[in-house]
C-alpha cells in the first residue's frame, strides 16, 4: 500500500470537510503543507499578519456556512492568531486554527518557537487538540469540524507538529472519519411555539430583535415570512443588518433607542441581551419587559433577563414552526397603533436631526455627509465591513443592508482592526459582489500591510477611510509644543498612498464635492481602491457638538 504523509492527509481530510479556504501565513513547520492544502484543492491566501488571517478565517466561515481555515507557524504565529479565536468564540462564528508546533520528541527540550499551544488556545475555543498520530489525522479533523458548526458555532484548535506534518503511514492504515454533514436544524417544542405566538398578540408595544445568529441559520426566508404576516415591527441587531432588509416599512432601526426602552415584549431571534442589546436593563429596556427568546444555546436563555417564553432550536427551523402555527390564527399587529406613532415620530425626528450635517459642504466634511454620497453609490449587493468607533456606528445608521450576511464589523467583542482581513475574506469567498470597507483611520491602521495582500490577488475591495486623526478624533492643528495626546494620529496621512505604492489605486477627497466622482471612478477600477477622506477632527454624532452648526 502507497504512504501518505501528513501534509497530504490532512489538506485532504480539510478538504473532503468543506474547508476550501486557507488563510494564514507560512514558515516552519507548515510551509510544505500549505502547498499540499494549494494540490487537494483549498484556496490558500497568504496574509501579511496572523491577526489578520485568523479575522478573515472566521469572516469567510459566517459568510460560506462552513469553518473555514486558518494557517500559522508555531509559537509566536499561533499566539498572533489567538486574536481571531476569541473573536470568533464572542460572535459564534466557526473556524478552524491549524498552528505549526515544534516536533513532539522535542517537548520541554527548549525547542525552536515551542509553546503549550492547545492549553493556550483552550480557552477561545470550543475544541482544543494537538494530533499525535498520522493516521489519526481524518478523525480530528472531523471532530474539529463538527465541533466548530454544530450548535452554537465557535472556533476550534488542532496543534499540527512538525513530526507529524513530516510523518507518514500506509494508506490502509488511516483512519478514515465521514464528512460533516450540514448541521441538523433542531425545532423548539411546539407548546412554546404556540406560547410565543399568543404572548406576541397579547403585546400592546411588541419588537422583534432580528441577531446575526439568524442571519448564521440562513433564517432569512422564513423571518421575512413571519415579518410579513404578523406585521410586527423589528429591529435588526448590528450584524443581523440585512436578514430583514433594513429599508423594509416595518424596520424600526431608525428608532432604536425607543424601540428598545419603550417596547413592552421584545422577541429576541438569535441576540444576546449583552453590552450590544444593553442587558436588557433599565434604563435602556423598560423594567417590566418581556422577553420571547430564541436560541439555539439553552444556557442562553434566561441571559440577564428570565425569557418568559423559550424557544430553543435552530432559527430556520423554529421560525418555520411559528410561520406554519401562524396558519391557525388570524391575527396580524395592526396598522395603526399608538406605538406605531410612536416609533414613527422618532425615527422621523432623527432623520430630520443628521439632515443639516447631510446638506454641509463644509472642508473638511463631517461623517454624514460623507455617508451621504457613499449611499447613494453603495450596490445594493454589496457587501459592508465597517469600523472605527464613530464610523462604523454612524456607518451602520446611515448605509442600509438588504440581504442578510452582507454587513461585517467589530462585532461582539468590539475588535477594531478587523476590517482589512474581514474585505480579504469577502472578496475571496464572494468574487463576484463588491466588497466595500468603510473604516476610520485608527482602525485602518491595525493591519493596513493587508493592502499588499489585496494588492497581490487583485481583490478589488473598495476601501474608504473616514479620517479624523485619532483614535475618536484628533487633534489638529496642535498647538506650539502641545504634548501629543494619546489618541492622537497624524492627521491627514496619506493612506492612499500607501496603496498607491502597492500597486493600487488611491484617491485623496478633501472636498465633499469631489466625494461621488472618486467613489464611480474607484468602482469602474479594477482592483483595490482606497479612498482616503480628511474629516473635521471634531466631527462626531451629534449636531449639538458641531462647530458649523452653532456658529
Ligand atoms: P447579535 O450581536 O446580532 O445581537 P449575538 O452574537 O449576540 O447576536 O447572538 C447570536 C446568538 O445566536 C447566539 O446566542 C447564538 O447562540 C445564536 N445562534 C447561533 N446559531 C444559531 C442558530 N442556528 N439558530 C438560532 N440561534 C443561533
Ligand atoms: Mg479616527
């Protein structure tokens, strides 16, 4: 019987488990393996940072529904790569870290970048191995895998020595493991089911909270459904953007804050009550709210708030329940209600409040208008990664999402510097969408090397950088021997430069005037694009706080 070694088992076990997606960075140990990962077939992306990698791993598995890889050397390439496990651990989304590590028969000798990496990465993870045997190499990889989408999705750890990647067996003695079928839609119990529906009519001020775990479910169809025959009004959370289409009549994102401290039975889709949702807590949340709580993890339910009604099961499937039970009621949220007016004023009264920011052509400009003309550009497929404090939370009232899974950002864990890995993978797993990037300067900054990266595979991420010259905004100009603020970055850098350098093309917009003109020539080019936009340093969220509005 031929010997197969363990580079070639384990790019093929990745493989026949639907991991068509490496991102990473070689050297020893995994230099030959990754050119064995290139001949089964897998997508390899050479990144410029293991941060980066690991970001654009999980990126690429919420977008393919699949864990997809991420590649690093032992020790310190491990270590960088921790950064994507705990993001992906906080937003429940899947991939698979593959970390070179010294030769077993080293361990404790003091080896070349040797490091306890599966103790380490532990503790992000869902799943933590090293392997220890060649022909072991299909069974962990199938536990990985499953490990990594079943449930609750998560991140995952193999530990690929060196020994190992360079040992080899017999093909009959492999243990071969079955692929990971897709994962199985679990349904809620059908009393909670009519118990949800019954609570929702008996609501005088109902919400639905529409969560990027729904989005993960594929829950897309089956929401708008329900959206559509109950009429209820809904909110979709920061990464669910989208699963409902935002411009939909019966989104209330426009109102948000009132639509969360005001409603008196929130329906939670796949949502945490965490830091993003407030709690749950007064003085965000009425203090008598009810909670209608759909999750896939029991040990979720009853999160910060007790859920009056559990509906525990895959969202897809739960949300199937509860549009097939629908056909057994009449009832629909009518259309005119005291809460309707209520959430209609505000968002009407918040429109009306950026608009003055809109209509300003001051130089430099400010976030809304900025925005304006980026919305007025953006594809409706395209897919938005956002970051940077005021960027992406203006960015994420101002540019609407209608399909669900195209909006990327900081996510749970609030991780800024993101964005960059986060394009590569959109670009690599959805070739034919333009990918758009709106990031401030700060967050811009943390793997801005990712441009060679796109420059390299021709990845035509348009990226517009909001640049304020600080972290939350900069000072400028300072003054004569004025000690450099902590939050302070150059203002005016020229990012675009950068790119330009790489062999992309830049674009530097001081005039807002100028703004439209740029974004058309940048999406008729034909790759990477940086759009580089000096802000007023003081421009923020409210009017009240700008210079141009009070003077
Ligand atoms: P958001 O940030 O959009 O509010 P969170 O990340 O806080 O969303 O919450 C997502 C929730 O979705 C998690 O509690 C997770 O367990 C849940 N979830 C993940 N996959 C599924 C699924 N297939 N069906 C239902 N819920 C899911
Ligand atoms: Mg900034």
């Amino acid at each position: 019987m031929a010997a197969v070694n363990g580079a070639q088992l384990m790019a093929r076990s990745l493989k026949e488990q639907g991991v068509d997606y490496l991102f990473g960075i070689v050297g020893f140990p995994v230099q030959g393996f990754a050119a064995e990962a290139q001949r089964a077939g897998i997508t390899y992306v050479g990144m410029r940072n293991e941060q980066a990698a690991s970001y654009a791993a999980h990126a690429a598995g919420y977008l393919t529904g699949r864990p997809q890889g991420c590649l690093t050397v032992s020790g310190p390439g491990v270590i960088h790569a921790f950064a994507g496990l705990a993001n992906a651990k906080q937003n429940c989304w899947p991939m698979i870290l593959i970390g070179g590590a010294s030769p077993v028969y080293q361990n404790g000798m003091g080896g070349f970048q040797e490091e306890r990496q599966v103790e380490l990465a532990a503790p992000y993870c869902k799943y933590a191995h090293a392997i220890e045997h060649v022909h072991r190499i299909p069974y962990y990889v199938n536990q990985a895998v499953r490990h990594s989408l079943y449930g609750r999705p998560g991140p995952v750890y193999l530990d690929f020595p060196d020994d190992i990647i360079r040992g080899e067996c017999d093909e009959d003695e492999v243990i071969e493991a079955a692929a990971v079928p897709e994962p199985p839609r679990t349904q809620a119990d059908p009393d909670a089911v009519e118990a949800a529906l019954s609570a929702l009519e008996s609501a005088e001020r109902p919400l639905v909270v529409v969560g990027k775990g729904m989005a993960w479910s594929r829950a897309e169809d089956e929401i708008r459904e329900f959206i559509e025959r109950t009429q209820l009004p809904f909110l979709n959370s920061p990464m669910g953007k989208g699963t409902m289409p935002d411009d939909d009549p019966l989104s209330v994102g426009a109102a948000r804050s009132t639509a969360l401290r005001e409603a008196d039975l929130v329906f939670l889709m796949g949502a945490r009550l965490n830091w993003i949702m407030h709690y749950g807590l007064p003085p965000r949340f009425n203090k008598d709210v009810r909670i209608i709580q759909l999750d896939i993890e029991p040990e979720e339910i009853g999160a910060n708030v007790p859920a009056e009604v559990a509906l525990v099961g895959d969202g897809k499937a739960v949300v199937g329940q509860l549009n097939r039970a629908l056909d057994n009621r009449q009832w629909f949220y009518p259309s005119e209600t005291p809460w309707r007016a209520v959430l209609q004023e505000k968002a009407q009264a918040n429109m009306e409040a950026v608009q003055p920011m809109m209509d300003d052509d001051s130089v430099p400009t400010n976030y809304y208008r900025a925005f304006k003309d980026i919305v007025d550009w953006l594809p409706h497929d395209a897919i938005i990664i956002g970051e940077g404090a005021n960027t992406m939370d203006i960015g994420r009232t101002q540019m609407p999402n209608r399909l669900a899974r195209h909006r990327l950002d900081a996510g749970t864990y609030g991780t800024m510097g993101v964005g960059l890995g986060f394009a590569v993978a959109a670009a690599v797993t959805n070739p034919d969408k333009p990918i758009v990037s709106v990031q401030g300067d700060s967050a811009f900054g943390f793997t801005g090397m990712e441009l060679e990266t796109m420059v390299r595979y021709n990845l035509p991420v348009k990226m517009i950088v909001l640049n304020n010259g600080g972290i939350g905004g900069g000072v400028h100009p300072l003054k004569e021997g004025q000690t450099l603020p902590p939050g302070n970055l150059t203002y005016g850098a020229r990012y675009e430069g950068m790119l330009e350098a790489l062999g992309g093309k830049g674009f530097y917009v001081e005039d807002p005037k100028d703004l439209r003109a740029a974004l058309d020539e940048a999406m008729a080019y034909n790759g990477p694009t940086l759009i580089n936009v000096p802000l007023n340093p003081r421009a923020g969220r409210k009017p009240q706080q700008f210079g141009w509005l009070t003077t």
